[in-house]
C-alpha cells in the first residue's frame, strides 16, 4: 500500500480539538502515612496536563508523594463506591 501524499491544512482539523483538557491541582492533600497536610512544591496557579505528574511534601513527617492528574476532573469523591 502506498503512503498517503495528502497535506493536511488547519482547515482540515476544524472538528477537531485542538488543545488539550488542562487541569489544576489541589494546593494541599492529607498524607496518606501521618494524616498531616501535604502541599503542593509547585506554584498553585500551574496548570497540569492529565496523566502529568504532581509533587507535594507533607509539612509533618516530611514524605514526598508523586501524583498523576487524571483524565478527567475529580467530582471530590475519591475512591468511594456510590452508597445505596
């Protein structure tokens, strides 16, 4: 099969998206080993791509604690099955 020698011009994307979702971090998290407050080591207005990575230091025993954004934004109700 021969490649394509089609050249794809901006108008050819107009249906698509052309930027990706952006999302924002939580300044500050629970540690999830002391139950202090972890904060975010970066500037809280930075904006994320989903599956970045985020970095935050717990004030009180000082873990670090690596995060990935998810795809989608968090309704606030972490892990927890739906109730009946």
């Amino acid at each position: 099969m021969a490649a394509s020698s089609k050249t794809w011009t901006a108008g050819d994307l107009s249906g698509y998206p052309t930027t990706v979702g952006v999302v924002r971090a939580p300044e500050t998290i629970v540690c999830v080993d002391c139950g202090g407050t972890c904060h975010l080591l970066v500037h809280p207005e930075t904006d994320f791509s989903p599956g970045d990575p985020v970095a935050y230091r717990c004030a009180d025993c000082i873990d670090r604690w690596d995060l990935v954004m998810p795809e989608d934004e968090c309704d606030g109700r972490g892990d927890t099955p739906p109730g009946p």
